[in-house]
C-alpha cells in the first residue's frame, strides 16, 4: 500500500524520522512546528534514556523512571508518530518501507536507528549473555541477576552454589564497568541481610576485558583508578582476557572454563541495518559514512546520524558514539532541514567535545572533560547532574533523584521484581528456553 496523502502540487515536503532517540528527537523537535508534514517512525512507543539502563538492570531503577513515551515528546499539528518497524528505503522512489505493509513516500529521511550489541559472529551466546540494550534486555538481566541469588538460597550442592554466585561481565567499558559495580554493591549491601542459606557478599562479580586495561576511552590514570575502586568492591578486574566460549554454564577464557550461571554482554557495539536498507557499503561496525552534512553521499535529501553515522572530524577523527554527540547531530540535521524548506542560510556543523563519563560505585567516578580529569565523589556529583539534566521529562528527573537519594541514603534498591515465568525449581536454573528477549 502507498501512503501518499495527496498529490505533490498539493502536499506540503514530508520529513520521515526513522527513530526517535536521542538523535532522532532532537530532529523531530525542530520540525514538529516547519512547514513540512513529519512522520517519525519507531518500534516502539517510548523513547529510553540509554545511559541509565544498567540501573534498571541492577534494580536501581524502575522502567518507567528511564522512558517517555514519544507522543508526550514530540507534539504539533503537521505530526504523525506510527508504531511500525522499518525493513527497507528505496532511495530512488524515495519510499520507506516498514514491517506493516507500508509504503512511506520521503521529501527528506533522517535514519536514527542507533546501534546494538556486538557479539562479533558469535550470536549464538546472545541467549547466555544478554546485553543491556533495551528495557526488555534490562528487566531480563535483573531477572536473571535476582533468580541467581533465589536459586543459590535453596540449592544444596556447594559448587552449583559457587556458579549461581558467580557473575561475569564481558566487555569494560563504561556499561560494563557500570554494571560490574552496580552489581558489587548490590550482592554486599542492599542483599546482605535478604538471605539466610546464603551470604551475598560472598558473590563472584568478574569483569573481562580483552584489552590492556579497563575505559579504554579514558586516560590511564582515570582507568586505574576505576579498577581500584572496582577492586574496592569485590570485583576481579580480568585484562588481556578475550572470550573464547559462552554457553549456560559458564565461560572459557584462555582455555579455561570458569562456571557462571549470569553471563552479561557489554563487549562493543554494531550499528543497526541502516546500510542494508540503503544498500550501501558499511564499515566493520555496520556505519555508514556520510558527509559534513550528514547526507548520504548522492542522495542530499536523506540524512543518517547518530550511531549508525560514521562521521570524521576536521581530524579525521570518528565521532564517538555518545548520547550528547547524538543530540548535536539531530539538532543540527534538524535545524538544516529547516533552512532548507524556508531557503536560509545553511548552517555548518560544529562538534562540541563535552567529555565522557563513567560511575563506579557508591560516591566514586570517573570524568574526562574536554581536558579535565575528575575523579572520585566531585566526579560521581558531576555524573549524578549531568544525567538528571539530560532525562527527558520533569517526573523521571524528579523520580530518578529521590530514588538515588533514598538508595544512597538506606542502601536499598526497589526495584528487586523478578518478573516473567519462574524457571524450574529443581534445575535452579536462570536461563530461559528463549534466551535473551531480545
């Protein structure tokens, strides 16, 4: 079916988002006022707040403290908003084509589709180690984490005990030393007095990373002083340690298998299937590069930003893939579509570098701000600030806040459901016949 409402003598230039994250809001906010018809297209009907669902993962926070749903974000009276999933773009008939049987004619397409976990070649192991991508993803790690623990509490023999206590997270980067830490405080504080078989605190939490050291991203020192603090906490750093297996019992690294019944994947990222759908070439990472201007080259009238945009720097640098980069990006693609449809001046985009960021524990972070190197509590206060200011929404600010404050204050964390169907109690198994709900 075409859904081409009216002739094009008649309609107005139509603007189809596909995504509506950090990237793709920040574009359908400067155009839900233009005189143009926006369609935004996404999956699903909320827009996540990414950098904060390991907290959802660990039973920090509820889903609805991290999300909004995209209608209450992006409003006006040239707006549609569809719950459809792309499965193609006809660059040439400038045609979407979504999941739903529909055809989406495009003046101007904006991809934002973001990115997705790695598991380079290897995605059988997504159904022993998820990854902390989506809020399915998230609640069905805490699933797994809270089960680990409910299971080790009635299981008798002493070694299945040791695997269920046992947590590896592959991948140190930011999530996964954000998660390595979540998961520490929560087996040693907010557990502690749950459980009479059991002493949480006792748990294995194992953090691998193939690399030399831990925040590959951040300087040296900013890295050693993370794997301290993690080290502080019980964590077991493992460097120069590549993953050569993962199955539902465990790991094997360097030849050797270490029994873990919670596997959790933090190990890089791929872009979404955005070359595919335009059938372009992609680099390892599945991005597609695209000019100054974040226009497919040929095609200056569709857009590809975010994570799935390779775009360099006057250094030739790649951009990373941040949410304050995304947010850049759609602001400025947005404003460009503007200018265009009301013949201003185009403007230039200007990357501005405002540093990454990564929480380790209770009062310790780390920050790298554009020459600046924090660490410790001014840091985590710094962290805790940025990201209140960057959720969307006055009620996740203000729930986020009290729930930090109340966690800080008791240690405790409320949101520790174990949701969805309960595995057999004789297996005191984790893992779920499906695996991963992604």
């Amino acid at each position: 079916m075409l859904d081409r409402p009216g002739s094009s003598a008649q309609r107005s230039p139509r603007v189809v988002v596909v995504g509506a994250g950090f990237a793709g809001l920040e574009v359908g906010k400067r155009l839900r006022h233009a005189a143009a018809q926006l369609t935004v297209i996404d999956r699903r009907n909320y827009m996540l707040f990414q950098p904060l669902l390991y907290q959802v993962a660990t039973a920090a926070l509820s889903p609805a403290d991290i999300a909004a749903p995209i209608r209450s974000l992006i409003s006006g009276n040239n707006t549609e908003i569809l719950l459809d999933e792309v499965v193609g773009v006809e660059a040439e008939r400038s045609v979407v084509q979504t999941g739903g049987g529909r055809e989406i004619p495009f003046d101007y397409l904006v991809i934002a589709t973001g990115s997705q976990y790695n598991y380079f070649g290897k995605d059988e192991w997504a159904a022993f180690a998820p990854s902390p991508k989506s809020l399915d993803d998230a609640l069905e790690i805490r699933r797994r984490v809270l089960l680990a623990f409910e299971a080790a509490e009635m299981c008798n023999d002493t070694r299945e005990q040791r695997a269920l206590l046992t947590v590896v997270i592959v991948g140190a980067g930011p999530t996964g030393t954000e998660i390595a830490g979540a998961i520490a405080e929560m087996a040693r504080f907010t557990l502690l007095r749950d459980f009479r078989n059991i002493n949480p605190a006792s748990a294995r939490i194992i953090l691998m990373e193939a690399g030399p050291g831990i925040l590959a991203g951040f300087s040296p020192k900013l890295g050693a002083y993370a794997q301290n603090a993690l080290g502080k906490l019980g964590v077991e750093v493992c460097v120069n340690s590549k993953i050569e297996h993962i199955d539902g019992r465990g790991v094997v690294v360097h030849g050797e298998r270490i029994e873990a019944r919670l596997v959790i994947w933090a190990a890089g990222v791929k872009a979404t299937p955005a070359a595919a759908w335009l059938k372009v070439a992609a680099n390892s990472q599945g991005m597609v590069e695209v000019n100054p201007d974040f226009s497919l080259p040929g095609h200056p009238n569709i857009f590809v930003i975010g994570d799935a945009a390779l775009v360099r720097t006057a250094d030739r640098t790649p951009l990373p893939g941040l949410a304050a980069v995304a947010k850049q990006e759609g602001a400025y693609v947005g404003n460009l579509i503007r200018c265009r449809l009301s013949g201003e001046p185009q403007p230039t985009f200007r990357y501005r570098d405002y540093g990454t960021m990564a929480i380790i524990g209770r009062s310790s972070a780390v920050a790298d701000l554009r020459g600046f190197k924090l660490k410790g509590t001014l840091a985590w206060l710094l962290w805790g600030f940025v990201h209140l200011y960057f959720l969307v929404g006055f009620r996740n600010r203000l729930f986020v806040l009290i729930n930090w404050f109340w966690s800080w204050l008791t240690y405790k964390r409320g949101a520790r459901l174990i949701t969805g169907q309960l595995p057999n109690r004789r297996f005191a198994s984790v893992q779920t016949p499906q695996g991963n709900s992604r």
